[in-house]
C-alpha cells in the first residue's frame, strides 16, 4: 500500500530483496507556491512554531514548504549497499530533521556517510540540513558529493542550484538547474528556480524561456505567474532602452511614452504623446487608432470620430478601428452607420468585446427591439464587464417593457437593482476597510 504524500515511512517497512537492492523512501523539504501553505499540516508537529530556515528565508519564494517524496533504488554499482544500522540511522536522521532538529539531523547524517561514504541519498539529505543552518559551502560541497556518487539523482542538482543561487555563484547555479530540467523535464519548481537564477544574472531571455515553460507545466501556481512577469518585464525594459538609446526621437520613443500615460490614467498627456507620434510618422497603421480612443476617454467626440476616420483611410482593413467607430457612431446617435460598422467588424473578428451589447444599442436605437432583445440577452450570458453587465439588464427590461412583456421586464430591472445594489455594498465595504486602515487609533487617556 502506498503511503498518502504527506506520511513518512519508517525504513523498516521497505523490503529487500535477494540482491540486495533497497528501495529508499526519503524526504527532502523544498520550496512551493505561497497558496500551498496547506501542506504545512503534513510537514510539521502541531506543536512546532518555526518553518525550517531554508524555507523561509530563500529570496523571492519565502513562503509554504511542501514535503517531496520520491523512491531512490539503491541498486546500482555507484551506491553501496546499505546495512540495516545504517537504515536505521538514516530514518533517525531523517525523523529529526522532519522535526526541525537540525543539529541532530546534521550530526545523524554526518555519522552515516562517514559509515557509508557512497550513500548518495545521506549526502543529499546531509546538503539540505546544512543549507538550512546557512552553512552554504558544507551543503554545496554535500550536494557536489551526491551527485558524483549519483548523476543523475533527481533534486540533488535542483538544491545544488538553489544553494549555488543564495550564495551569488550565478554561472554555477545556471548549469546546475540546467541539468534538473534535463533530469526532469517535467519538475515546474526546476524550470522556476532555473527563471529565477537567469533572471537575476541578467539573461532575460533565458529567464523567460524557463518561466514560460514552468507556467506550462504549472499554469496556476502564483509564484511561477509572479517571476514570469518579472521576466517578461526585465524583458520589455530592456528592449524599450535600447530603442531609447538607438533612436530617441524615434515616433516609437512617442508612441511607447503614450502608452505609458495612458495606461496610468493620463489622458491628456497620451494625447499629446500621439499627436507627436503622428507628426514624425503620419501615415503609420494604429497611431490615429489609439488616438481616437483617448480622445474618446476625454470626452473629445467630433476629434476621435475624425481620428478613427483618418485610421481606416490609412489602413481599411484595421477592424478595431472600425469597431470603435461604430460604437462611437451609436453612442452619439447614428446608429445605422454604427450598426454598419459594428457588423463588417465582426463579420471579420467576432466576439469582440462587448460587442452584443453594443449591437443591441444600434437595435434598440434603430428601433429594432425584438433583435435588441437578442442581442441584450446574450451580453447577460456573455459579459464580464461588471458596467456593461448591469447596462446590459437595465436595457433588456426598457426593450421588454417596450414589447408589451411586463413581468419579464420587472425580472430584468430586479436583477439591474441587484447588480446595483450589490456594487454599493462592495464600495461601501471598500470605503470602511480604508478609513479602518488610515484612522489612527485613539489616544490612551
């Protein structure tokens, strides 16, 4: 019977066979997402008030532990064979550093590797209590010592990486963590400390390429998402520099300084960067685009219709352009051109966002309401934006009521209430958690 994988075997379980080859169960505690913090009731004592240091103090994923078990067959000529007062040593060692007692545990594996110096398993284990007491050159040297008794023993290189990595020996820790992936190609933590060690040597691109495939292999774990975007900006901040240094009056250096604004609620700031931006290049594709929607998020009508106009007259086939021109069409009463536009948009790109609301704006305008109906009923299927959502209902009940169905026109007002209601709530809430936050506590009288 397999053990659940948060139990220790006790070695005296694991049976021998008549060559003497000994299946090994044995622990080594590393490092996991912050959200595994459940895994802590299987590694420690309920009693137990410290997380082991290496855990905690590692840079950049000081967080949960996670117990990583694996078997090891001691069966082949580089591994000795082990006698059962070795095993017996090895699970006290084992046992204690489970329990955090990291001078016995140290001591325990120092003895048997002394006893049994080709016991790759015991320098691994030896390695992980050292680097836990932050004696790093003992358990590189320890890590170093298992893998040339083992090559290819899985997690020896990753701990090698780690430590080689908190002691600044970037290169070494590179390779080290270079081979744990080509050990085990599918380890997500492997490919995440190889990111993390090439990411703080420099190499951005080797960085992205490991995080990448670490997100891959763990697409929800939060650390990997979190040193992925490092990696992917390092990226971008590097390229955006030498575009700076290779040409600083570049419409580019504009365009990437608009973009900027914009994306911090600058408005007026990123129209000016845009309107520089097309001064140095006029008839560039997306500029006069990106234009009009600032203009439009400044409340600049007439000036972003004309900036959407002059996009698809450089560039017809620009189908967002067309899409934000036929939304702003509608939003300013002109919903057959709107509704026009809305459609060759879509016909090309459906799904474009919002789009059945938007639609059943044109519908509703041109006083088509059974088809608004439709259009209105999906985007309360479809929509994410929590506005466009309510809009979405409060529109739906307006058509019905206008189609003489009145009880299913109450429905969707009540749920537009409820929509309201409920983002009140959540803003009111929001309001309290702040004051409680930023009202000093009173005075002791």
């Amino acid at each position: 019977m397999r053990p659940p994988p948060c139990c220790f075997v006790p070695l005296q379980e694991i049976s021998y066979d008549s060559a003497a080859r000994i299946a090994v169960i044995f622990r080594m505690v590393y490092h996991q997402a912050v959200n595994q913090a459940c895994t802590l009731l299987c590694v420690l004592p309920s009693h137990s008030h410290r997380l082991p240091r290496f855990a905690r103090q590692l840079p950049a994923i000081s967080s949960a532990i996670l117990l990583f078990i694996f078997p090891v067959v001691a069966a082949h000529a580089q591994t000795a064979q082990v006698s059962p007062a070795i095993t017996k040593h090895f699970e006290e060692a084992t046992e204690a550093m489970r329990q955090g007692n990291l001078n016995q545990a140290g001591d325990g594996f120092a003895a048997i590797i002394k006893e049994a110096p080709t016991f790759a398993e015991a320098f691994l284990n030896f390695g992980l209590v050292r680097e836990e007491q932050r004696r790093h050159e003992e358990a590189i040297a320890a890590f170093q010592k298992a893998l040339q008794l083992k090559p290819r023993l899985r997690g020896a290189n990753l701990f090698l990486g780690i430590a080689e990595y908190r002691t600044s020996q970037l290169d070494a820790s590179v390779a080290a963590l270079r081979k744990e992936t080509t050990i085990s190609p599918k380890d997500a933590n492997a490919w995440m400390w190889l990111g993390i060690a090439a990411l703080e040597k420099g190499d951005g691109d080797q960085a992205v390429q490991a995080l990448d495939e670490a997100a891959k292999l763990s697409p929800e774990n939060v650390d990997i998402l979190y040193h992925r975007g490092r990696a992917h900006l390092f990226v971008s901040k590097d390229s955006y520099a030498r575009m700076f240094k290779a040409d600083p009056k570049s419409w580019r250096v504009r365009q990437i300084l608009a973009e900027a604004n914009a994306d911090a609620g600058r408005h007026i700031d990123a129209i000016a960067e845009y309107q520089a931006a097309i001064q140095l290049a006029p008839n560039e594709p997306r500029l006069h685009e990106e234009l009009g929607s600032e203009l439009r998020v400044a409340g600049k009508m007439p000036e972003a219709e004309e900036a959407f106009r002059k996009e698809l007259e450089i560039d017809p086939d620009n189908v967002v352009a067309k899409y934000k021109l036929g939304v702003l069409l509608t939003e300013e009463g002109d919903a057959a051109q709107g509704k026009q536009l809305l459609e060759a948009a879509l016909k090309v790109r459906p799904g474009l966002r919002n789009s059945d609301y938007n639609l059943g704006r044109a519908e509703m305008l041109l006083g088509n309401d059974a088809a608004a109906e439709e259009d209105f009923e999906r985007a309360t299927k479809s929509d994410s934006d929590p506005d466009v959502l309510e809009q979405s209902w409060y529109q739906l009940g307006t058509v019905l009521r206008r189609l003489h169905r009145t009880q299913e026109a109450q429905q969707a007002f009540a749920m537009f209430q409820k929509l309201k209601d409920s983002e009140a709530e959540d803003l009111q809430r929001s309001l309290s958690q702040y004051k409680a936050k930023t009202t000093p506590d009173p005075a002791p009288q």
